[in-house]
C-alpha cells in the first residue's frame, strides 16, 4: 500500500512539470472546487443526521403511534375494571337477598340447584346490562358452589352465568347477538338466548388462573382485589381470552365467586387493526414483559394484515437509539413499547407495543436512499457540468488572445472581459510603439502630425526662424531681446506670429513638440 502511494505521489510530481493547457488547469481547478463541495455539503449533512432522518421519522410515527395505542388500551383495561367492580356490588347485593334463605355461605348453595337457579335469574340482568355497555366480547360470573358435590368433576365445577357476543363484527352495535357459552339452561330459555355449541353447565374453576388463591384471600377494597389473566384457551372452541377477575362478596364480607369481562383475541383484533403507515403495517400488542422479552403467546395482539407475525411467538427485545429489535428466529420487528398499568394476576409488568416488519421499513429506507444517491449525484454531476462551461467560457477569450498575440494579427480593441489580459494587450501594444518610435518609425497618424508642422516652419520669416532657435537652444522669452538685439514688445510680436504659423497655443506647446522632435531625432527638420 505504501509503495502504491509513492508510486502514486512520484507520477503526481511528474505531472507537475508538465505542460498543461489553460483550460484544462482551470477545469482541474473547478473540478476540485465542485468536489470541495460536494464532500462539505455530504459532511454537513451526515454529522446533522439529513442521512439518519428516516430514523428519527419512523421514531416519531412510532412514538406518537404507541401513545395512541397505549392511551386507548389503558383507558379500556380501566373501563372494564370499573364496569366489572360495579357488577361485584351488584353481585354481592344479589346474594345478600337470596343467602339467607338457605345459609349464612355460599356453600349452602351446594347441591341446591333451585337456590343456584334464582340466583342465576336474580343475577342475569346485572350481567346482561354490563355485557352491552363494556368494551368487551363477553361477561361472566362464578358462584364457588356447584350443583352436584357427588360428580367426578365436583372439586373444580363451578355454577354461574357467562355471556358472550357470536358473529363479532368491527362495529359492535346494541342489537348484537349474544350467546349463552355457561349456566343454566332454563335462563337461556326465559331469555330467548341460544345455547353455545360447546355449553356446558357450570365453569372448570381450574381453568382460572388464581381462582382458588382468590377464594382464600381477604378482601378490603375491590378497586385492590381485582385481577387480569394472561391469554387462556376457551376449551373446546378456537378463541383465546384475556379475563377480568373481580371478587364477589357475601354479606359477611367472604369472597363468594367472581365476576369479570373477557376480551378475546378476535374482538381485541377488531378494536386494534393494523395501521397502515407510510414505512408499512404497525401492529398493537398488548403482553408481558419479562427478562428482556415481550411474551407474545399469553398476549392480545391486534389485527396483523400484511405481517405474518406468529401470535404464539417470543420475542427478544434489543433496545435501539430511535427503535426497537424484537426479534424470533430470523424473523424481526421494529417498535417500541411502553409498559402500562395492569393488575396481573402474577404480579409481571405488562407493555403496550406497535409492531413494524423489518422488511417494510427497510424497503421504505431503501427507496429513501435512493432517492438521496440520485438527488446527490444529480447535483454532483450538474456541479461537474458547470465547472468545465465556467472553465470553457473563461479561457476562450484568454486563449484567443494569446493566439492573436502569438500570431501577430492585429488586436481587437474590444475588452476581453478580463482586466488582466486586457492591461498584458495594452502593454504589448505601447511596448511596440515605443520600439517603433524608437527604431525611427512613426505611427500613422504621428508622423503625419510632425510633417505637418515641418513644412509649417517655412512659414517663418528669418527673424522669427532666429528666435525659434533660441527656443530650441533653451532660452526662456526674457533672455532672447538680448540675443537678437530687438525689444522685448519686438519679441512678443514675433512670438505671436510664431504661435499662429506653427498652430500652437503657448510656448509650453511649443517646447513640447521640440522635445518630440528631438527624442524622434527629427531636430534638423527645424533648423
């Protein structure tokens, strides 16, 4: 490597000895300028982030994207906590007025199914209400007492109500149809409600994360004690759930069952679509974060049209200066998250998340760089075309003059338009007169102007020849009466005469051309 740049250092040097046109300095010159530049601008550019802009753009969509996202989640997530609080007391009242009838527990439901049957009827329009008035896809409650204490099934069968919407659409409306999924069938009847395809009499209570710890804990306030799932399989059915967990007190205060809303994957899909961006789908996600990883599987994600994003996936959080890497396998996204309030049952942090493919928006940067390059090289090469017309346009007139010069054609007296060439073509031009002047040649016009005032001195009497002499020898006016033996008014008379012959104004005129004549060698012309 060394040795090329000395190779490269010894033809430059070279190269300098040579002899190079004019024009193609100059444009070397403009080149290096243009380069100059084009280097500057690219420099200012980098070091202010021109280059980096699609970073921070797709960081600001992302950014005002998740507060959006996370704003509209944590205001549902508090909705539903409040409806599903105000359906416990609404329970607890319930049960306060059909309780004693049969005990001071709610065990003393156990194997009554009439007693479970009012309940469930005194229960039914609470629950109903709170269905069309939640952002959710379906209400429940669970009564810690079952039917039958003798089935096989009996240590986690659990009677209660739940409700769901069938045929979910993106517009939830007031006359959507709602589907009795768990209960007593009698109430489906009385309330003209069709029977899932998969109904089952009472809940799994198994199937409740933390039910049992949510019987035996003490409850002081609802607005602590409540709870949220992570995603659950609904047995039997395609759909997966998140669930609102909410205690339901008796009157002495124990925990008798629990209430909640469901959000399901479909319904959450619905309420979060895909947003379609410049840089390409943004996907909403709501899931647990823990030891670096968004867990995506026991999450609700939104609509993923257009990302292929597998929902049963875990995805590894590498933090970025304007975005975020979550990655599976070879497949990656790009967002951010933001962690949001949210009582989980486990005690995990919980994030808002919006999802872009990595793919989109490296298609998008490309095309931006693209654009960049073109524009760049589009103002390079116009700088280029520029610097060699500056480079033309300036030496023609150079080159040409020289070439007259060289040539020896007679000069055009039009300025160049260059101060310096025109001042070297003026030099050039008296250098030559004095030389012609010198040599004994006159121009045109000069000698003319010497013969002429030659043969007028023929026209001088002998006496004003005498004192032109005078003159000639260098006498001033006062001298002269003295000389020629004459007055002094006899000079002046012979002065005018002088003056009017010769065509001359004043002595000052006069010595002036004797001085020409003299330095032109041309004296004895006059004498």
């Amino acid at each position: 490597m060394v040795k090329k740049l000395r190779e490269l250092l010894r033809l430059t040097k070279m190269a300098r000895k040579e002899s190079v046109s004019m024009q193609r300095k100059l444009a070397l010159y403009w080149f290096s300028m243009a380069a100059t530049v084009f280097g500057t601008l690219m420099l200012i550019f980098s070091l202010t982030g021109v280059f980096s802009n699609t970073d921070r753009e797709l960081h600001l969509s992302l950014n005002i994207q998740l507060q959006n996202t996370a704003t509209d989640v944590s205001n549902q997530l508090e909705r539903l906590s409040g409806h599903g609080i105000f359906l416990s007391e609404q329970a607890s009242r319930e049960l306060m007025e059909v309780l004693p009838a049969y005990g001071s527990g709610i065990s003393a439901l156990n194997d009554q199914p009439e007693a479970l049957l009012e309940l469930q009827r005194s229960l039914y329009p609470a629950l109903n209400t709170t269905l069309h008035t939640s952002d959710c896809s379906g209400a429940f409650i669970v009564l810690n007492a079952t039917t039958n204490t003798l089935a096989g099934t009996a240590e986690h069968s659990r009677s209660g109500l739940y409700l769901r919407y069938t045929n979910l659409n993106p517009k939830k409306s007031s006359n959507q149809q709602v589907i009795y999924f768990r209960g007593i069938s009698d109430i489906a009847r009385e309330e003209d409600l069709e029977l899932h395809n998969r109904w089952n009499l009472e809940f799994d209570s198994s199937r409740i994360p933390g039910y049992d710890e949510m019987m035996q804990a003490p409850v002081r306030r609802l607005a602590d004690a409540y709870a949220w799932t992570g995603r659950l399989h609904l047995l039997d059915t395609w759909e997966d759930v998140i669930l609102l967990c909410v205690p339901v007190l008796d009157g002495n205060g124990n925990v008798a069952g629990l209430c909640g809303m469901e959000l399901s994957s479909l319904y959450f899909g619905f309420c979060y679509a895909a947003v379609e961006s410049q840089f390409g789908p943004i996907v909403s996600v709501l899931a647990p974060l823990e030891d670096g990883q968004l867990l995506l599987d026991q999450g609700m994600t939104g609509r993923t049209e257009g990302t292929y994003l597998d929902v049963s996936n875990v995805l590894s959080i590498q933090e970025g200066e304007y975005y975020n890497t979550y990655s599976e396998g070879t497949n990656q996204y790009i967002g951010l998250h933001k962690t949001i309030p949210f009582a989980s049952g486990d005690g995990r942090e919980w994030a808002a998340a919006i999802l872009l493919p990595k793919e989109s928006y490296a298609s998008y940067a490309s095309g931006k760089q693209v654009v960049w390059i073109a524009c760049s090289l589009a103002f390079l090469l116009a700088m280029l075309v520029s610097a060699a017309t500056l480079s033309r346009s300036f030496a023609r007139p150079i080159a040409q003059s020289l070439a007259a010069i060289q040539s020896n054609i007679a000069i055009d007296a039009t300025p160049s338009g260059i101060s310096e060439i025109d001042a070297l073509i003026a030099f050039i031009k008296s250098r030559e007169q004095s030389q012609a002047i010198a040599a004994g040649s006159l121009p045109p016009d000069i000698a003319e102007l010497f013969d002429a005032f030659a043969a007028r001195m023929a026209l001088l009497t002998e006496t004003e020849h005498e004192i032109f002499k005078l003159y000639v020898d260098g006498h001033e006016i006062g001298e002269i009466p003295e000389l020629a033996f004459i007055s002094i008014n006899t000079v002046r008379k012979h002065n005018r005469n002088i003056y009017e012959k010769l065509c001359v104004t004043s002595r000052d005129e006069l010595m002036l051309y004797i001085e020409l004549f003299r330095r032109c060698n041309r004296l004895d012309e006059l004498l």
